[in-house]
C-alpha cells in the first residue's frame, strides 16, 4: 500500500464524520485548507501541509462531541509523528505547530480571536489560551513558524458549509511526489535529496 492509498484510506474510513463542531465533515475541512492553500500559491509540501494538518485526529480515536473533550487531544504532535515517517520536514514540521500558530495568532493579533470559530474558541481554551510573551519568543525560533501561520489561517478557513473543492483523489500525484521514499533511519523517515 502506498502512503497515498494509505491516506485515502484512512479519510474514507474517518473523514466523512462531522469536524468537531463545525459545520463541515474532517474531509471537507482538510480539501477546503488544501484549495486556500493552492489558491495562494503555496509550494507543493505546504499544500500537502494544509491538507494533512488535522491528520492527527484521524489516526486515534477521539470523542465525537467537543463537549466531551476535557484535555486537548494534542492532534498536532500525533499528526506531526505520523507524518514525519511519511513526508519531509516541510510538511509535518508546520503541522506540528499549527495549533501553536492559534494560540500565537491570538496573542499577537487583536482581531484573530474575534474570527474564530466556536469550535475553535473552545478547543483554544484546552490548548492553553493565547502564548505568553515568552512563548511568543520561543514560537518566532522555529524554522518553520511562518508556514505554520499559513496553514492557521486557511484552517480557520476551511469552514465553510456547500463549499466545493476538488476531489481528495486529485492530490494523488502531489502526495506522491511529495512522499519520502527512502528508509528509515532512528524511527524517522530519511528526506529524499
């Protein structure tokens, strides 16, 4: 099984299920992140990125109901884990920190807050609220920061009811590309130079 029908699999399998909250399933959320992304000429990882940013919530079981959420499911870092063993730091490193790039975004910017989503308010509230100003510091440290922010806001994005997208079949070739094919080397996929 390649990563691409590995992928597609696990959305047929996860993503039709409602996006927590919103008015869009996983699915839909995950092509409409990937078609902003695409529509602001991102580079091929991050459009990848932006599609597989909330892969984390579809490779564990989490509840159905934001209302039964009590602790953040920490999708970004389980995310990030299984995408690194699949694709270059340029896709996984920016899902990693998307959900601090939320919690950046609402401490640097006055009007972010105000656009989330009720979703989105109340799992900010689990992962920790807006960054302090020493968070802020650390967060502005990491290479891939500014991606990460790119794909915050085509998440935030990404909710929108009827929108039509393409098919998640159509990123086929660009999984592929973007897929790591080497070994493994210390539990980490080796990049492909």
């Amino acid at each position: 099984m390649t990563v691409t029908d590995e992928i597609l699999e696990i959305f047929a399998r996860r993503g039709v299920g409602a996006y927590f909250g919103e008015r869009v399933s996983m699915a839909e959320h995950a092509l409409q992140a990937a078609y902003f992304a695409e529509a602001a000429a991102a580079p091929p990882p991050l459009i990848v990125a932006a599609l597989l940013h909330d892969v984390g919530h579809l490779v564990v079981e989490v509840p159905d109901d934001l209302a039964d959420w009590t602790d953040d499911a920490r999708h970004e870092e389980i995310g990030s884990g299984w995408l690194a063993e699949r694709f270059p730091s340029e896709v996984y490193e920016p899902v990693r920190l998307h959900v601090p790039a939320k919690r950046y975004l609402c401490a640097t910017n006055a009007r972010y807050f105000s656009r989330l989503s009720a979703a989105s308010v109340v799992t900010l509230k689990l992962q920790g609220g807006p960054m302090s100003a020493a968070e802020i510091a650390r967060f502005e440290t990491e290479p891939y920061y500014k991606d990460a922010v790119r794909i915050r806001h085509w998440d935030d994005q990404g909710k929108v009811a009827g929108l039509v997208t393409p098919k998640l079949e159509t990123y086929r070739a660009l999984l592929e590309s973007t897929a790591i094919r080497a070994g493994r080397a210390g539990g980490r996929a080796q990049e492909q130079v």
